[in-house]
C-alpha cells in the first residue's frame, strides 16, 4: 500500500513542478507514494472565495479562516483528533495491539512556530499511512484549527517563509524517501546525514565508513571526484591510493574538522572515541 500525502493550500499551483522530477516522480509513478493537493478556495462559499479575515484583537496583516480549512480536512475524512483518538483506541481495544491505528494519518500543521522537523521525524513519518500538511499562509492559521485536528506543528527552520507551501514540499521530501523501497538499492538512506549513530558504521563492509552524521554523529566529510587536479587543486592524495585505513583517518579526521567549524552543538552529543577525542584538541589547538 502507498504512503499519501495531502497537502491544504491556497497555491495549489506551486507543487505542480515539485512532482515532476527525480526520486519523487518515479515514487509516484511506482505507486510506493501519492500525493493530493486541496485548493482551500474549494471549501468556500461566498463570491469572493474568501479563506482570510482580520485578526481577533487587532494587527498586522489577515489570518486564514477556520471554516474552509475545517471543511477541507471533512472532505479528506479527517475528524477532529479527540474522535480519531477515541476510534483508534477502540480498535486497538477490539484488536489486541497496542498501538493500534488503523489508518496510521498524521495532521500537521506547518508553522513558524512549531517543533523543528528534523531527520528523525520524517524517519517516523514514513511509517504513517497518511500525511496531511496545511500550509499557513498571512499571519497564520487560526489557532482553533491546530488545537482541534492537528497532531503536530512543524517548523523547516527558524526564519518566517510567506507561506506554508516550501515547508510542505521540504516535508514531502524527506519523508517520501524513507518509504520503504523508494530509493532502492542504489542509495540507502542508512548511510546518509542522520541516517545511523557511528557504532552502527564502524562496521561497513569495505571497512571504510561511509557519510556519518546527525543524531549521534558529525557532519559528513568532504567529497571528490574526476579529475584528480581541478582549478589548481588536486583532491587529496590519501583518497587515491586505495589505503582504507588511511582514507578511514582521513575521512574521520575531516568530519571533526567540519564538525567544529559548522556545527559544534553536534558534538556535544556525538558519540566519540578516545582518538576521536585527541584529534579534536589537536584540531582545536591548531586555531588556537
Ligand atoms: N505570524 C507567523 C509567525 O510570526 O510565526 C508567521 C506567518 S508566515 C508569514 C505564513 C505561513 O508560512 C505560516 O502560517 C506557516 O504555514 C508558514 N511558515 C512560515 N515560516 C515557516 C517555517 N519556518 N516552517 C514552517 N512553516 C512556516
């Protein structure tokens, strides 16, 4: 069965090249995903097609409307959480599982303000059956709508997008790739930014460890191909001579480098060796 994807928008024009590209489109094509996108105007009733009103209490800017984006989430059959809760626990009560959802959808609203989505999230949303994205748009949603339908309030990054619609696209992305069978064989997402803790890798079959980062991990090392000199550089030695031991050095050493410049939060959390740890103050003692 598929994973879906719906997606509440105002523009629902601004997905249709988004589909039609790389590892997206052929997930579509193979049937592992699919996605609908819900023009909130459709779920009007006046004239004007009217989604937006002015804000309770005063300020800037126009806030979307309840009622539409209530009545589209009716039409995609999305109670309100209380109730999806409440079934699900019944059938979870009448089928012995635990958890049991028994279509495993996930409401999420995307909102500056939201909890960041994050490689482990879009892990975890893989294995949901259906994900509805409503993208904000203005000043936002009205509140009501988070608190009644939505199980999640996502954020891509701490900076305000227009609207909600790059996010959904971010979250389609990442998410749709970890469904099983989407990336095949030629790349496992295993190997990836975030993918595994560094234990994990130690242990990779030509016994030279692949990109290692995120959750547990550094950044990934910097990568090189054809030709070996460019632009008056040549990549580095170590990588041509077939030493794993050597690359696997090398290639570790880079990742603390890159770690400390770019991202040093990460290596509060890393999981780091006693080598580890010595390269590092060297690293550090160079700078000084
Ligand atoms: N008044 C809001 C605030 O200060 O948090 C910003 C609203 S923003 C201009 C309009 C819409 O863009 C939001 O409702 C949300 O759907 C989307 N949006 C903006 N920044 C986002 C982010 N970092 N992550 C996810 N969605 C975002």
């Amino acid at each position: 069965m598929s994973m879906r994807f719906e997606i509440v928008t105002i523009f629902p024009d601004f997905f249709a090249g988004f589909f039609e590209n790389g590892i997206l489109r052929r997930a579509l094509a193979e049937e592992l995903v699919a996605v609908g996108v819900h023009d909130l105007r459709a779920f009007t009733h006046d004239r004007h097609r009217t989604v937006d009103d002015r804000p309770f209490g005063g300020g800037e800017g126009m806030v979307l409307k309840p009622e539409p984006l209530a009545e589209a989430l009716a039409s995609l059959g999305i109670a309100p959480k209380a109730e999806r809760l409440a079934a699900s626990q019944q059938v979870s009560e009448s089928s012995g599982q635990p958890f049991g959802h028994p279509t495993r959808t996930r409401v999420i609203l995307l909102s500056a303000q939201g909890r960041p989505f994050t490689q482990a999230m879009a892990r975890e949303l893989a294995t949901a059956d259906r994900v509805v994205l409503i993208c904000g748009r203005y000043e936002g949603v009205d509140e009501r709508i988070n608190e009644i339908y939505c199980d999640l309030e996502l954020s891509i990054g701490d900076y305000v997008l227009s609207g909600g619609e790059l996010a959904a696209a971010v979250v389609v992305d990442a998410t749709m790739r970890l469904v099983p069978g989407v990336l095949g064989n030629e790349a496992s997402s295993e190997f990836e930014s975030f993918g595994v803790a560094d234990a994990e890798i130690e242990i990779a079959e030509d016994g030279v460890p692949r990109s290692q980062h995120g959750a547990g991990g550094l950044l990934d090392y910097p990568h090189y191909t054809r030709p070996a000199e460019f632009g008056g550089l040549r990549a580095p030695e170590v990588l041509m001579n077939g030493d794993h031991a050597g690359i696997r050095r090398w290639r570790r050493e880079q990742q603390l480098r890159k770690t400390l410049t770019n991202r040093p939060d990460l290596l509060e959390d890393a999981t780091l060796s006693k080598e580890d740890r010595k390269l590092l103050e060297a690293i550090r003692q160079e700078s000084e």
